[in-house]
C-alpha cells in the first residue's frame, strides 16, 4: 500500500509558487521545495511523479494568479487600459512570476497568434471590451489589442527585469497616450486588420 502523502498537491504547488516568487523558477528544486514545506523532498515524490510536473502546475497556478489580478480591470474605465495597468503592476510586485509565465520561451521564435493563444481568460475579455466599448469588428479590435499588447509587454519586461521603473502616473500616461494613437489609426484604417486569431482557451 502506498505511503499516505505528507503534504496536499495544493500545499505542493503553493509552496513551489512561493520559492519561484521569491527567487525565480531556476531556485525551483526538490531540495528548495522540501526546505519551503519544512520537509525532505521525499513527501513531494508521493504526489508528483518529477519536479518538471511540479514546474508546471506552478505555471498554471501563476497563470490563475494573474488571472485574478487582471480581473480587476473591468470595474474601472476604459477597462482595457486597465487590462494594460494590471499587466505591468503584476510585474512590478511578482517579477518572478511575470518571468515564469511571459519571458520562459521554448527556444524557437513563436508568431503572435501563438501567443495570443497563451495569454488566458484575460485576452479574450479585452477584445470583447473593446469591440463593445468602441465599435470596433473583431479585426479591428485584434490589431489594436496587437499594437497596444505589444507595447504594454515592453513596458512591463522592463519592469519585471529591473531595467526600469516607473511610477503609476507615469504608466497610465505611456498606456494613455499609445491606446489613443493606434485607437485612430484603426479607425483610419492605418493598421493592417489580420484575421482573428483563435481564442485563448480558459
């Protein structure tokens, strides 16, 4: 009969989110996990069958953590501005977990529908607000959340890497000012309308 487990999957994986938290996910080993949970690294093995199996459901528990910091943004205006705030605020206060979940490439260049498909719940309800908060069609919506996504990702790698900083007022300025710009361009017609990218999925 196999040993009854020492510690949850849930307790598991907020450990192993707590350690990536404080000191990225390369700190993420058996021996750093079992210190975190005040254990052996035994325990760990009863539940998961590897460490890269931990790795992972960290990612998604992170995911889910963003996730829930990003769905702030629909109670405040415009929403979409906000989606963009949060994204960098998220890597201001878990850079670490910014770096899990955006800047973990795989070793190949990747297209931008590939990682529109990655980006979670939160992309799908930014392009709903803004074909229903500007009257934009989804093309037009999907090449300025591309534009505007694009941007907001460069401000907050810049964060979440220590490059730079910078205040609230200063972000809602950048944000400001961008949306603006590539909002009139799409409704000139100026940015090139691509076919709808797949959902991501939730």
């Amino acid at each position: 009969m196999p040993p009854k487990p020492k510690f949850t999957r849930e307790e598991i994986i907020a450990a192993a989110l707590r350690v990536i938290s404080r000191n990225g996910i390369t700190a993420l080993t058996a021996q750093t996990l079992g210190q975190e949970l005040g254990s052996s690294a035994r325990p760990i093995f009863t539940v998961f069958k590897t460490m890269e199996e931990v790795r992972q459901e960290a990612k998604t528990a992170a995911m889910h953590q963003f996730e829930g910091f990003a769905e702030k943004a629909v109670h405040y205006m415009p929403a979409f501005k906000q989606f963009g705030m949060q994204m960098i605020l998220f890597a201001l206060e878990e850079p670490h977990l910014y770096q899990l979940l955006f800047m973990q490439g795989d070793g190949r260049p990747h297209s931008f529908e590939e990682v529109f498909a990655g980006l979670g719940e939160p992309a799908g309800v930014c392009l709903d607000i803004l074909q229903r908060e500007y009257d934009l069609v989804e093309t037009e919506a999907m090449a300025l959340f591309r534009h505007v996504w694009i941007y907001t990702y460069g401000i907050a790698t810049l964060c979440a890497t220590g490059m730079c900083r910078f205040s609230e007022e200063e972000i809602n300025d950048l944000l400001g000012q961008d949306f603006m710009a590539m909002l009139v361009r799409v409704k000139s017609g100026g940015l090139n309308q691509q076919t709808p990218y797949p959902m991501p999925k939730s």
